[in-house]
C-alpha cells in the first residue's frame, strides 16, 4: 500500500521535477558558447518559416493565444481548488514546460549571443563624447522636425506606419556587416496588440512574440514613439533579443532612411537617451538640452507628458519593476539603464 501511494506521489510530481531540471539545463547551457550558437542557428533557419506561417493573419495570433492560454489556466487553477484534484496542477505543470521549454529554445538563449560591442573598438567613453553627441542631435532633431506633419494642436502626426514598417524591413537588408550578419524576413507582420489599452497603463510601448515571431505594438502611445517602436521590434524579428540592441539596430535602420518620421523618432530616441546618461553626471547641463528644444519639440514633449501621466499609477510601476528585474535576468543593464545604447551609439559614431 505505502509502494503503491509513493508512486502516485511521484507521478504527481514528476512535472515540477522536469520545470527544476529545465531551469538547470538552460542555465548551464547559456554558459556554453557552442549551445549557443546551436539556438542562434536554429532561429535563422526557422525565422522565415515561421514568420510566413502567421503573417497573413490579420491579427495577432500571439495575442490570442496568449488570451486562450490565460483563460485556460485559471480555469484549470479554480477547478482545482474547487475539486481539490491535483490532476489540474498537473496539466498546468505540464502546459508551463511545454512553453517553457519553446520559449528558451526559439528566444530566451538569444539572449546570450555574443554582444555587438564585441564588433566595435574598446575603449572608455567620456562625458565631453556624450555632452558632444547630444548637442548634435539636438540640431539634428531640431531641423527634423520643422518638416514633419502636426495635427491642429502642433503635434507630430504619422499617417502611415504601414509605409514605414515596408522602409524598416528595407534598411534592415543596409545594415553594416560588422554589426549584423543576419537576414531580414521576407514578410511583414507587425501588429497593434490586441492589449493596447493595458500596454498604456503598463507603459509597455511594443513586444516581440517568441512564439509567433510576430512584433506587437501600441498604437494609441505618441506618434514620436511609433515609429521607432516598429524599428525596434523589428529589430527583435531579426534576431536581436537585447533590448538595448535591438534599440540600436533599430537606430541603424532609420538614421539613413527616406521616412522623414523614422529618422525623427530614432534621432528622438538617441537625444533622449544621451540626456539621461548626462543627467547622471551633470543634470544642469541636460536640462540646458532640454530647454534648447525648439517649440514644436517642446509640444510633443508636453504631450508624451501628459500621456504618461494619464497612465501612470501602481501598474505602471509594477511593470517598470518587473521588466527591470527581467531585463537583468538575461544579462541586460536593465529598463533603468541606458550606458550600454549609448556606449553602442558613441563607439559607432568613431
């Protein structure tokens, strides 16, 4: 009888063993530079088949599965408390491995590619370099954006972002050899989430679905933000799974584009990024920056203000920490940290 109990008792929990195990195994194997390049090579030879496979949906097919599989889930949790069978653990330790499992093998052990860094010279930046670079692309911005189009209150307005996701797949076939060997996919799929509402009270701007491969982005955030999010995103389809790199390969994709609104909302992101950094050292001198904007700067500024704190609140803040925490997880500065974009951005400017 008590043989007989002890079995049950393992087959119970043979699934929690196997999640342990998984954890294990994937750590050990970002340490091996071999692993690695396997899952590197496994994305690129699986990237185009899979996105061809979703790309003709009309929505985001990684949403809805991500909305079928919450549902499920707590399903399976409330009948389990109610009948008090360990059975609906188990299915739900069983759905969990098997997405786990996925997700490390399609995305999570990117995360431990080599960095472009790597590609570029080594050296200390300094903060004359940084307060230098940032001067510029004030002027850059400041000259952009007297040309774009605004709405009837002065704001930047983008009409297309069609036009310009076709423009980012385009640039991604220019970028710089000894940044990126990787290929561009052969179809576009980049989609609004179908959680645009929560992505604005989370502050999550776009995502990239490993399951999919789709690029999910918010479309109510500002039109300065739009189009470099879809860089950005992009840049994840590619195969860049660093936030911070994929940043710069999507910067590297729109500072020499025709889209007028691409190259403002990437050269936006690099001025904004570079003030932080000086603000860390010499906040005097980036609100100088800051107050060198030309007036229709200034208005898209207010209004990412507004539309921020319209939305700020306790899930904004627990997002911001738990991506954070994430970010780091995957051997990342972090959402708080912006050294290692800026680093990339100054060391490509040599």
């Amino acid at each position: 009888m008590d043989i007989r109990i002890t079995k049950i008792y393992c087959k119970k929990k043979i699934w929690a063993i196997i999640l342990v195990a998984q954890f294990v195994l994937f750590y050990a194997l970002s340490k091996s530079n071999a692993a690695v390049t396997f899952f590197s090579k496994l994305f690129e030879w699986k990237k185009n088949a899979h996105n061809t496979l979703f790309s003709s949906a009309p929505i985001s097919v990684g949403d809805c599965i991500y909305i079928f599989l919450g549902i499920g889930l707590l399903i399976l949790l409330i009948m389990g408390i109610i009948r008090r069978k360990s059975v609906y653990l188990k299915t739900i330790l069983i759905v969990i491995n098997i997405f786990y499992f996925v997700y490390q093998s399609f995305w999570g052990m990117l995360y431990f590619q080599p960095p472009i860094i790597n590609q570029l010279s080594k050296r200390k930046i300094s903060e004359s370099e940084v307060k230098a670079l940032a001067l510029q692309y004030l002027n850059i911005c400041k000259s952009e954006r007297i040309i774009l189009r605004e709405d009837s209150n002065g704001i930047l307005r983008v009409l297309d972002y069609g036009v310009i996701q076709k423009e980012i797949l385009k640039q991604q076939e220019k970028l710089p050899k000894n940044i990126s060997k990787k290929k561009p996919v052969k179809n576009l799929d980049v989609k609004p989430s179908l959680f645009g509402n929560l992505m604005s009270e989370t502050g999550i701007l776009g995502y990239y679905n490993p399951f999919t491969a789709e690029a999910q982005y918010n479309p109510s955030i500002p039109s300065t933000q739009v189009p470099f999010t879809l860089a950005h995103e992009m840049a994840h389809q590619l195969g860049f799974a660093r936030e911070q790199e994929a940043s710069f390969i999507g910067f590297l994709c729109a500072r020499q584009s025709g889209s007028r609104e691409l190259r403002y909302s990437a050269n936006l992101y690099a001025l904004k990024s570079l003030i932080r950094a000086i603000a860390i050292v010499d906040e005097p001198f980036a609100r100088q920056i800051i107050q060198s904007y030309s007036e229709p700067m200034k208005r898209d500024r207010l209004y990412e203000q507004k539309f921020y704190e319209e939305h700020s609140g306790f899930i904004s803040d627990f997002f911001g920490i738990t991506n954070d925490l994430f970010l780091k997880s995957n051997q990342q500065d972090g959402s708080i940290s912006y050294s290692y974009f800026v680093n990339l951005l100054i060391l490509y400017h040599q």
